[in-house]
C-alpha cells in the first residue's frame, strides 16, 4: 500500500476540500470548513485523516501533535474530535509553557490566556547576527514564540491568537482567530480576516474582511452578528464590515494581515455595512 503525506496550513487545506467537493460532484456549492469541521469534513466524506499540529522553524519545526491519549477510547466522537482539532500535546524532549503579561508561569486549566514558551535541545538559542533576538527568549532561557494559548490539564494546548494580532477592547482582548472561525461557519463566508480599527471609546474594535461564496448573495452587519451572537462574547462583535474579492496571504498561506493593516491605513479598504464581492481582488506582496 502506497501512503502520501502532505503537510499544509489550514488555508490550504480548505481551499483543497472545496476542489474535492466540486470535483466529487456530490454537492452543487463550496463548504466552507474551520478547524474541527476542517477535520471532520476531510474524514467523513474523503475518507483523509487529518492530524493537527503547530511548530515554527525555531521548533524545527515541530512544536505539537493533536495525538489522542489511549484513554481517549472511552470518550465520545464529538469530545474526541474536538480535542483533536486543537495544536495537542508537545513531544518527548520539548518543554512548553503559557506565561502572563507580566512573565509569570500560569497554570494549565484550560481558561488561563498567555505567551506560548518552549525549551529544548532542538529549538533555537538565538538569531544569527540579529542584536534585538534577545527579546524573544526569557532569561531562564525559553523561547517566546508569539503564539497565545490555552493549556488543560491533561497538556493540551488550544492557541488563540497571535500577540500583534489580538484586539485590545476596553482593556479585554479579542482573538481574531476565535472571531475568523466564527465568521467563517457562516453559509456565506468562504473566507475572513479580522483586523483592529482605531476606536476612540475603546482603543481598537474589530474589523471582520470577508471574501464571500459566490452567489451567496449580500451579507449584511446585522446578519453577521445575528449569526455570531451564539458563538462570541457580545463586545466581539465587530463594529466593521468589509468585502474583498480575494485576501492577501504570504507565501506559507497565511492571511497576510500586515498587508491589511496597511490597506486600511491608506484607505484602500474601506468598510461597509453590506456586499457580495463588489471588492477588488489583492495580491499577496
């Protein structure tokens, strides 16, 4: 028997379960999948089993696996498929850890937000003839990967957010990538990247800049929040609304929010309240 591997970002994945879907001609539009959908949808109907994981090339490069325990027999699909849609446990040989604003350690209960660090024989001490890469690591010698999670008890880990890509609300922090799963379980949404606007009254609001299913018709503000009233805190709802052809994503795959950021800045994407693609396509730079 022949085995193919292919490791790949989520936004890749997606964009290839659409392909299978309108090549297997079982349905007549694109599914948009996030996460444990993603990994559901490729093993019910491809029969593909998907294995999450997360590193960086400091990890090199891998950081996690999302490997069920051998207790986890006795749980149900639902609950097992939930954990293994989170980045799981590191391997044998890495050191992991979830540190406060402030640098202290915070404990593994599943609700505690902070800095993912790592140590390891294998993970980088230092920046080649880089003077600034002392600010990655801790003095006890952990690396700040810039990553923000969650650990349970059992070591799971469920990251959130990156740190220059939360939205600081009123002194409370929104995670853009909680907020962009969200909008994506919309019918209507293919794709969704959420952004920080300027807001005088609470410093930074959410933007949400959607790529719409063709032929899904308008998508209006209120209908976003109706449908994310159930799923995000009410203060998350974004107070922006913005529509493009295509997102700008690096060369990994990434949505290149730094391209965004700097489209708002100049005014190139500007929001509205309403649309069904009526953006301009944007190129990854």
């Amino acid at each position: 028997m022949e085995a193919t591997a292919l490791v790949a970002e989520q936004v890749t994945l997606n964009s290839l379960v659409q392909n299978l879907v309108y090549a297997s001609g079982t349905v007549g539009a694109i599914i948009v999948v996030v996460g444990l959908l993603l990994i559901e949808a490729y093993e019910r109907d491809f029969g593909i089993p998907v294995v999450h994981a997360w590193g960086m090339t400091e990890t090199a490069p891998l950081g996690s696996v999302a490997k069920l325990k051998s207790n986890a027999k006795s749980l149900g699909e639902d609950e097992r498929y939930r954990l293994r849609s989170l980045q799981g446990m590191a391997p044998p040989g890495l050191e992991m850890r979830i540190a406060g604003d402030d640098g202290a350690e915070l404990p593994w209960d599943g609700e505690a937000v902070g800095e993912v660090q790592v140590r390891g024989p294998w993970v980088a001490g230092s920046y080649y003839e880089s003077p600034d890469s002392g600010t990655r690591f801790t003095e006890d010698g952990w690396f700040k990967t810039g990553d923000v999670a969650t650990m349970d008890p059992s070591g799971f880990m469920q990251i959130t957010d990156r740190t220059k890509d939360l939205i600081k609300s009123g002194g409370e922090w929104i995670s853009s990538v909680e907020l962009e799963n969200a909008v994506m379980a919309h019918d209507a949404v293919r794709e969704c990247a959420v952004i920080a606007v300027p807001d005088e009254k609470w410093a930074e609001r959410p933007m949400a800049v959607v790529v719409p299913v063709e032929g899904a018709g308008e998508l209006t503000l209120d209908e976003l929040h109706d449908h994310l009233r159930d799923r995000v805190a009410g203060w998350w709802l974004p107070d922006h609304l913005a529509f493009l052809t295509e997102l700008p994503k690096t060369s990994v795959g990434k949505f290149d929010k730094k391209v965004l950021r700097a489209m708002l800045a100049d005014g190139t994407l500007a929001p509205s309240l309403s649309g069904g693609g009526g953006g301009e396509a944007v190129g990854a730079s």
